[in-house]
C-alpha cells in the first residue's frame, strides 16, 4: 500500500496571524482546522491542488519557538512555481520579504528565499 507524506510542521507563535499570512497573502487554502484539546489547535494549510499540507504549529506544542523576523532560518521547504517573476512580484507588494529578487540557479531557472512574519524561510524556484 505505501505511505503519504500528509504535511510538515512550521512553528508559527500566532496560528491565527500564520493563517491570514498563509490564506490571504501567499493564496494557500486551510485544509484542516481542528482543536485536538484546550490548549492544541491542529491547523494545516496547502497550496492550491496539492496534498502535502504545512501545519502551523504552536509553539509550545512542538517545544521550540519559531525563529523571529530578526533571525530568519530555513524550513529546508522547497516550492516550484510556473512564474516566479509574477509571484516575487505580487508577494512583494502584499508585503512579503524575499532575500532579494529571483537570480538566476545552476540549473537554468530561477530561484529566490522568502520569509513568513515569524522568520521561516522558503525557498522558491520556476523549476525550469
């Protein structure tokens, strides 16, 4: 039968901020949502037709705190999109922090890293 990869964990200190930052800016859509316990909010998140999900972690649930703004570090998380140029572009004007523009990768495409609000970095490229 096999296994499927159902999602990886962001740590996020604020769910409902990574929510609107994830939904709203980055046009991702909220697959699940559902309080586990008092305390423990399960929330993921996947990008438009995909099945791997990213969860929002809490903080305290997955005993390390997410890196901040001031301190990036990478998810080790990497996207493709169809047009990179587009996406820095609309990203960028929704307020989205990239390292810098898309330069060109070894490969023959274009790749750039962005950050959450919380410090989470991506790596994004047009997979050409």
């Amino acid at each position: 039968m096999g296994a499927r990869l159902h999602s990886i964990v962001v740590v996020v200190p604020d769910q409902d901020l990574a929510l609107d930052f994830y939904t709203r800016v980055l046009g991702w859509e909220k697959r699940e949502d559902n309080q586990m316990s008092p305390d423990y909010r399960f929330l993921v998140v996947v990008p438009p037709g995909q099945a791997t999900g990213v969860v929002l972690g809490p903080e305290h649930i997955h005993g390390r705190q997410a890196p901040g703004a001031d301190n990036p570090q990478d998810t080790d998380i990497y996207m493709v999109t169809d047009d990179l140029e587009a996406d820095y572009a609309t990203w960028t004007a929704q307020g989205v922090i990239f390292d810098g523009p898309p330069q060109p990768m070894p490969w023959g495409g274009l790749g750039a890293r962005f950050c959450d609000p919380f410090g989470n970095r991506f790596f994004i490229t047009d997979g050409a």
